[in-house]
C-alpha cells in the first residue's frame, strides 16, 4: 500500500513540473547501423503526434533455459519427456515485480501521467500513449518520418537511450529503430510467388512412379520412405497430428493433392485432407499456379503420404490483407494463449492487427485468435527471414517462445533457405563491418546437402547455412563445431561473417530438399528447395 501511494504521490509531483523535464541520462540501449537499404528520411517527425510507446520487459530465468530445455529433451535425462504445463512456463519466466515497479516510476518521474501507462495483463509489456515530443524526451532521441522506394512510410529512430538504472529490466521500445513496415506489400507478395514458382519445374512421370532407381533424379515419398527408413505410418493414434503452417496468400488444393496421392503415394485414399485450423482470416484461396499452390501443394503432399494415416492439422495463416509471410507471432498467438495474454501481444510494425478494414476481400473483421487452438507435438513451417532483418531483440524474444513451447513438448522445425549463407538479401555482414547478419531468426533449422548417407549430390541451389552473429554456440552442438573448424577452413575473415567459434551454427538437420515431385495444377511439377526438407520427417537411424 506504501508503495502505491508513493508512487502516486511522485506522480502528482512530478506532473505540475513536466515544463521542465528531466533530462534522461540514458545509456544508449539500441543503435541501428545506418538506415536500412531502399528507406530514406524524408523529414523529422512531428513533436505533437501521437505515439504509442511499448516497452518490452526483460524475463526472468532466462539464462536456465537451455538447462530446462535439456531437462526435458535429452534422452539420458531423468526428466525426459516430462514437459512442463503452461502455467509452469508463465511463472517462471514471469519479470521480477521490481522490472514492474522500477520502470513505471521512472515514467511517473519523466512526468507521464498515470492513466497513460498500461501494464499488460501479464506484467511484461508496459504501454505508453505518448506524443512524438515526449517519447524523444525519455528516450533521448530523434524520430523521423521515413519511405521506402515503394512509398511506403513509417516512423522510426535509429537509436535510443534508457537511464542505466532502468536498462537492466527492458529489452527493447518499440516502435524505435525497427523498419519493417506494418504489412506485406504488394510487391512483397508478388515477390514471393516468383519466388515459389521459380524453384518449380516440369517433370515427366516415369513408367513407374515407385520405382527407386530414378531416386537420384527425382526425389517421391517412396524415395525418401527408402532412404530415411521411414516406416509405415501403423495404426492411426487417436489425438495425434503432424502441424503444417502456411501462410496467406499460399493455399493448398485437395484435386492436386488427390491426384499425387494416387500416383506417387497409393497407400493414402483419395480426397483425404488435412484437419485446416484457419488462423485470423486463414483461407483456402482458389488462385492456380505453382506461386500460390505450391509450397502448401508440397507441404502437404509429402507430409501426409509419410505420415499416414496420422492427422496432419494445417494452420493458415493470414486473411486477405496481411501477407509478411515470416510474421510468426499472430500464429503463436492462435495456438499459445500464453503468448497473447501473459506474453504480452504483437508488434505493430510486424504482425497483423486486427480487426482488418471489411473492404478488402478475405479481410478478416474478427479479433485475433489467442489460445484458439492446440498446439500439436511437432509443427513444421516452411518460411522464414534473415537474421538481420528485425532487431535483435525481437528475434531473441521470438526465439525464446519457441523454446517455451519446447519445454511444453512441441518440436518447431523451419526450413533454413535457399539462397545460400548471405540470406536473401544476399550479403553477410555489412560492408563497414557492421554486425548485420543473416540466417534464420528461429529454434531450430531445416536444410539439406544429401540424400541420406547413401548418395551424395550436386545440388541446384545454395541451402541456407552458416553461423549466427546472434545466438551464442548451444552445447549440444560445441563437439560439431569444434570438429567444423578443426577441418575446415571456411575461406573468410571476420570481416564476413561471426568468426569467434562461439556462435551457434545452423542448420542443426540436413536432409534431402531437391526436384520433390509436387502435384499442382493437375499435373506434376518438381521443387527444389529447404522448404522441401522441413515437412520431411526424417528418422534418426540411430534411434530404434
Ligand atoms: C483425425 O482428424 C479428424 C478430424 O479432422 C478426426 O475426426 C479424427 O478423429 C482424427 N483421427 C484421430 C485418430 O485422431
Ligand atoms: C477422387 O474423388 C473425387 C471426388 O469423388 C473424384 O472426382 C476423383 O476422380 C477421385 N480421384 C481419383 C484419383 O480417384
Ligand atoms: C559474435 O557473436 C558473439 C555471440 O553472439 C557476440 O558476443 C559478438 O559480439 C559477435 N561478434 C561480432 C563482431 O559481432
Ligand atoms: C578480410 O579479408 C579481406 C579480403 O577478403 C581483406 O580485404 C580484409 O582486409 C580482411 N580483414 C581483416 C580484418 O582481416
């Protein structure tokens, strides 16, 4: 009680004096290196625009929770498979109440008024409605009006102060040095589909289908059933389901699913389908063609005909609006209620925020889902960004759900990318040597370089594969990397790349990803890519 009143009575104190207000003796807290390509500044923000401030409080125990994940994970561990509740997760990683206390006093003393600062239900995000003017005060910077060759534009800085009393409890601010613009574009989406399309191509069925001897060429569940030894899928477990995310505007269709099962995969009935848990506006979108059917075409054809006859549950993401394909957040928002309620909501700049405007077609009008579904056991998404692309900060933050959900029995597979170590924007660090690296924001990463241990093969395209300049170097991969370095030489200096043999390498699996034959548009086309490695599920020969 002492305390409240404390803290009002600062409030009442501090307000009659917000003419002059205190300086913030920040220590700088986050710094972009320059502005990001294809955005420009274009004018100073305005002093009295609004602004909503969030600040992202850091959690507790977080330095435990590789060892808690270990707990759960490692095979020789005592506590193998005896994954932690939900509730469990949320208090021990809940912030301390003085993050809490510390921050919002702080606020009070810079002269924000009480009923402008809203802790999130879970304690871990403070909001702040704000103006322009106010927010540079307490965060010592300048904000800027920016536009991007498509002119689009967004407010941003590029760095900003926290005092170093309050720095320990926050993460981050946003929105701050973070430039993604709010939605996928136009162009963005376009993009995508080329993107897609590109890495299909025509196929001839051969006279046999089944056949293994044309394995080397073209890659069928039959092959990789031969390869990985995967077994049948035995009798079907009642509650068991393999997870599938796509995101909008990709979308599967049943007659080409239909048609490549009754070819390449006999042993799944026609018109089976997956159970579809349609997140936020999630649609079957009736567009043709490989840039919109065939990463979910793929997906889908190959995770079903290798786990049949288990359920496969497809989560699509994404109504008619909002297309930024590697926005997981409104997805773990839908099958993590923690993730929404305690863990604190989305980011403006990079998730959806519904509802969206009716007038578009497929918008979706609703409220976002949160807790809507189950999460099942093991959840592969073919999607993913650079390393560098958001903050790293967010891309800590996002990567500690995931590992929640880990302790909580849910394995997340992500495909690591096809172009290559430099990321799709094709570059590794920044030419003056600043640390923007690229890679794979999430936990754990898919790619392939061979075809089992039996054959090896050139492959078309360049694999994402490297080291992070983010994630420090897990244990369980400290013997691999060792032995990396102690062979090769990679070629480069740390002019390139994060050299230190400290940093975590991805991916951690390798499998089979090129000419996946895929039934689209009636026919049959093949792919070649890491989108084709995720959904595989591989078998680890070692385990019987
Ligand atoms: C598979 O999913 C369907 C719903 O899509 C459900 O009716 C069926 O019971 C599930 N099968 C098992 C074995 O859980
Ligand atoms: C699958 O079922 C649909 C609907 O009954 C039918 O039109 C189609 O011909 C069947 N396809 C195959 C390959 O049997
Ligand atoms: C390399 O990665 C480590 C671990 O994340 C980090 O501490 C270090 O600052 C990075 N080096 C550079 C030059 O960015
Ligand atoms: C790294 O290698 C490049 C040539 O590939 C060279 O120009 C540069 O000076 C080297 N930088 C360092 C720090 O050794």
């Amino acid at each position: 009680m002492r305390g409240i009143r404390w803290v009002l009575h600062t409030a009442l104190l501090c307000s009659s004096l917000s003419f002059s207000l205190p300086t913030n003796d920040g220590v700088v807290h986050e710094k972009r290196d320059g502005v990001p390509e294809h955005w420009t500044k274009i004018s100073e923000a305005s002093g009295d625009a609004p602004i909503d401030l969030r600040f992202a409080l850091r959690q507790n125990n977080l330095e435990h929770a590789e060892a808690y994940m270990r707990e759960v994970s490692h095979p020789e561990s005592e506590n193998f498979g005896r994954f932690w509740t939900p509730q469990k997760v949320i208090n021990t990683f809940a912030p301390s109440a003085e993050a809490v206390s510390d921050t919002v006093q702080w606020l009070l003393r810079m002269g924000v008024q009480p009923k402008r600062i809203v802790p999130s239900a879970g304690r871990n995000w403070i909001k702040v409605r704000s103006t322009i003017a106010e927010a540079e005060k307490l965060l010592d910077t300048v904000y800027g009006v920016y536009r991007d060759d498509e002119g689009t534009t967004l407010v941003a800085c590029e760095s900003y102060a926290i005092p170093a009393a309050i720095r320990q409890h926050i993460d981050f601010v946003s929105p701050t040095i973070q430039f993604d613009p709010r939605t996928g574009t136009a162009t963005e989406r376009t993009s995508k589909r080329e993107a897609i399309r590109s890495k299909f191509k025509a196929v001839d069925v051969g006279p046999d289908p089944l056949a293994l001897d044309t394995c080397g060429q073209l890659t069928t569940p039959a092959c990789l059933r031969a390869i990985y030894e995967i077994p049948d899928g035995g009798e079907a477990v009642p509650g068991n389901s393999y997870g599938i995310v796509e995101f909008a505007p990709q979308s599967y269709n049943q007659v080409d699913l239909n048609g490549f099962f009754s070819v390449y995969a006999p042993n799944v009935p026609n018109e089976t389908a997956p159970a579809v848990n349609g997140i936020d506006g999630g649609y079957l979108s009736d567009e043709t063609g490989s840039g919109t059917r065939g990463e979910s075409n793929l997906d889908l054809c190959y995770a079903m005909s290798l786990v049949y006859p288990q359920n496969v549950t497809l989560y699509q993401v994404g109504d008619g609006v909002f297309s930024n394909p590697a926005t997981n957040n409104n997805f773990l928002d839908a099958i993590d209620g923690s993730y929404c309620t305690f863990e604190g909501g989305d980011d403006p700049d990079w998730d959806a925020i519904y509802p969206h405007d009716a007038s578009v077609p497929n918008a979706y009008t609703g409220e976002p889902m949160c807790g809507t579904y189950s999460a099942t056991s093991v959840i592969s998404v073919s999607y993913g960004r650079n390393e560098g692309d958001r903050p790293a900060s967010y891309t800590a933050r996002e990567c500690i759900e995931y590992m929640k959900l880990g302790l909580m029995g849910v394995t997340l597979l992500f495909s690591s990318g096809d172009t290559g170590v430099a990321g799709n924007s094709g570059r590794c660090l920044l030419d003056n040597g600043a640390p923007t690296p690229v890679g794979a924001s999430v936990s754990r990463l898919v790619s392939m370089d061979h075809l089992g241990d039996r054959q090896v093969v050139a492959y078309e395209f360049p694999p994402g594969g490297g080291f992070s300049n983010l994630f420090p170097l897990p244990d369980y991969q400290a013997t691999a990397i060792a032995s990396y370095y102690a062979t090769h030489d990679p070629g480069y200096n740390a002019s390139r790349y994060n050299n230190s043999e400290a940093v975590r390498g991805f991916p951690d699996v390798a499998v089979a990803s090129q000419d996946f034959i895929t039934g689209i548009d009636g026919g049959f086309q093949a792919f070649t890519g890491t989108s084709a490695a995720a959904p595989t599920p591989e078998r680890d020969p070692s385990v019987s």
